[in-house]
C-alpha cells in the first residue's frame, strides 16, 4: 500500500474520528474550550491546534482562527467557508496565517471565515541546514519532512514508531480532518504562497477528492516553479515575433509553447517539473492527474514586482536549475508563462485566470491583503 493511500477511503475518517482536538502532541489530552478572540487577530500558542495524521504517521499542526463548534441541526452554528494557507519555505505558518487573517479581514469576511496555517515540520536537527528553523518548533511525535520534500509532494521521514505518509496525503487528510471537526464547512479554498504555492499546485491532481458536500478552489500564489503535465514549455513572443526573456518583465510578452531539446536539458519533464518519473506515493497516473487539473477551480496569484533578482523577491532562495529556467527567470514571468500553458494546451474547462498584484515584489502579507487577489480568495470584486 502506498504512503498516498493511507489517506484515501472509509478507514480515513474512521482514523480522523479518533483523532483529538488538541494544542499538545498527546492524543489523549481532553477538548480545550473555544478559542480566544485573538485568534481573529494574528497567530498565537491558544491558536496552535494538532491532529492524528492516518496509518500512525505521526501528528500535524496547524493554526486556527476558530475552535470547533457543535452544530445544530440546520447546520448553522459553525463557519460555512474556510480559508486555509500554505506557508512558504521559511515554514512560517504564523505568518501565513497573519496575512490570510488580514486578507479576510479587508474583504469583511473574517467572522465567517475560518482561517487555516498547517506546518510541513521539520526535525530540530535538519531544521538547522534550512533557511529558517521554521515557526512554532516541532513537537514529539510530529509528522516530519526535509527541509525541501515536503513541497516537493514527497514522503515524510518514518521512525520513533511514525509510519510514512505522502505530503499531498497529509493535507488530504486536514481537509477531511477541517471536515469533520467544522461539519458546518461547505466550501474551502486552499491558498498556498511560495514554496506553498508549489506544493500546492503539484498537489491539485494527485488530491483526494473532497468530503462530500464540501468544494474547493485553489490559489496559488508566486510559486518558484510548476508542475507541467506535457513537455512543452513556454517560448516568449512580442509583435509574432520571438524574444528573450528579459523583454517580458512589464508582461508585454505572449508565449507559444515548444518542445525544448531534451539534449540541452536532461531530464526537465521529471517530477516535480513535470509528469514523468512520478513517485509511486502519489496514486493517480500522469493522464488522470492532468484531467483532474483541468476539472479543477483554480486561481493565480503573481506579484506584479516580483520579475527581477533584486531586493524584495527572495531571488536567492529561486530554483534556478535547468529545468526551472526553461519556465521563465523570474516568477512573474514563469507564472505568466504557466498561464498562457493552461489557455492554449490544458484548455481547463473553467478560466483559470492569472491575477498581477500592483505594488507587490516576494511578500504573503502583501499579496494575500491585496485588492487584486479578492475575487480569488473569496469570489468578491474589491
């Protein structure tokens, strides 16, 4: 049995069902009372809440902007919507979480929506060879990653009586988890920025599908580099004519998609650029994920500032290997690149439209508050 398939089928929720509802890595420690109003207004210890990932493979946290509630019979007593957040590389889930509480508090949606920040951990001992530790540190018991695997869509670590689990099966399983410990949710859209935005993106058609009665959209926000599901890439035009890269940092730029010479580029198709060379722990075959993709309610986020190397767009932290470069330099031009790929080759059966936000280089508290990602996030103009 893959790693995948331990978060799939009816053990799932029986699996979920004896999971606690606790901020400490103890199962057995009791349901804490309604968490406090500054849960609404940024990140705290009362916010940080774990759960019992399936097949023994260990706890995952997450923050919370609300406890869960009893609800009553005509479902109304608990939130309806759920905005949950991926964080970036530095494993920051407070901070993501601060900005997605922003974001619903400038569209007035924040007291009916329940805002959620998960933490891919990582060991104390590996965290150090990371960028960051990451934020809160991991607790006994954690379900825990490599400082890149988990936004790679890879397996968590086993040991200390942990089993593995895919990290796209891990948020299969908060989803389902959010589920049923806020029945009342009928729709939830995963949001993820950076790094975030990667796993999420290469998350989309491998996921399990949803609980029922619940949708979900995705946005994907200012990832370093995408997941292709055929070996084209983007070649830039301007006037019918082809151009370098680094005429399209104003998006002036339309794009044909070219297969690059293999030769040039060994390998630039395989996971995690694209579908070939899968690992066994993700499920779906290539052709089945690609369709779920197309069938899928997605949204993009690109920082309109974010086309350069310079101050403000974490450039140091860019994948710049071969196989990211041929998707563009920068991640604005990578995303827009990615973009006109979905129009003209996907051809997903609903938009899947790019949003450029004014004003924003490489920065979650930026993008995810702004106008421009409104109508993404919560369906509403600004």
């Amino acid at each position: 049995m893959t790693s995948h398939t331990l978060a799939l089928g009816a053990g799932l929720a029986a699996l979920l069902a004896g999971s606690g509802w606790a901020a400490s890595s103890s199962p057995s420690t009791p349901t804490p009372p309604s968490a406090p109003q500054t849960c609404t207004e940024q990140a705290s210890d009362a916010c940080f809440q774990g759960f019992a990932l399936p097949g023994q493979a260990g706890r995952m946290h997450f923050y919370a902007s609300q406890a869960p509630q009893a609800e009553k019979a005509d479902g109304s007593a608990g939130p309806q919507t759920v905005l949950l957040i991926m964080h970036g590389f530095p494993r920051d889930a407070n901070r993501s979480f601060n900005a997605a509480l922003d974001a619903a508090r400038k569209a007035g949606r924040l007291d009916e929506t329940l805002v959620i920040a998960p933490l891919y951990q990582v060991a104390s001992d590996k965290a150090e060879h990371c960028r960051t530790k990451g934020t809160p540190a991991p607790e006994p018991g954690d379900a825990l990653w490599t400082c890149g695997s988990w936004l790679a869509g890879q397996n968590s670590q086993a040991g200390a009586g942990r089993t593995l689990i895919n990290a796209i099966a891990a948020l299969d399983a908060l989803v389902a988890h959010i589920h049923q410990r806020w029945p009342s949710v009928r729709h939830i859209t995963l949001a993820g920025f950076s790094a975030g935005g990667q796993m999420l993106q290469r998350s989309i058609g491998f996921a399990q599908q949803p609980p029922a009665g619940v949708s979900l959209r995705y946005v994907v926000a200012d990832p370093g580099t995408w997941l292709y599901f055929d070996p084209l890439r983007p070649q830039p035009q301007r006037a019918g004519h082809d151009v370098d890269w680094a005429a399209c940092s104003d998006g002036g730029c339309d794009y044909r998609m070219q297969l690059p010479q293999e030769a040039s580029c060994p390998g630039y198709h395989d996971w995690k650029y694209g579908t070939q060379a899968l690992p066994s722990s993700l499920g779906p075959a290539a052709a089945q994920a690609r369709e779920r993709y197309r069938q899928a309610d997605i949204h993009y986020l690109e920082g309109a500032l974010d086309n350069h190397a310079g101050k403000g767009t974490s450039y140091g932290a860019l994948d710049k290997s071969c196989a990211a470069m041929l998707q563009g330099p920068f991640r604005r031009q990578r995303g827009e690149g990615y973009a006109a790929y979905v129009a003209q080759v996907l051809q997903p059966v609903r938009p899947q439209p790019l949003s450029i936000v004014p004003g924003c280089a490489h920065d979650v508290a930026c993008v995810l508050p702004s106008d421009a990602a409104r109508p993404a996030l919560f369906g509403i103009l600004p």
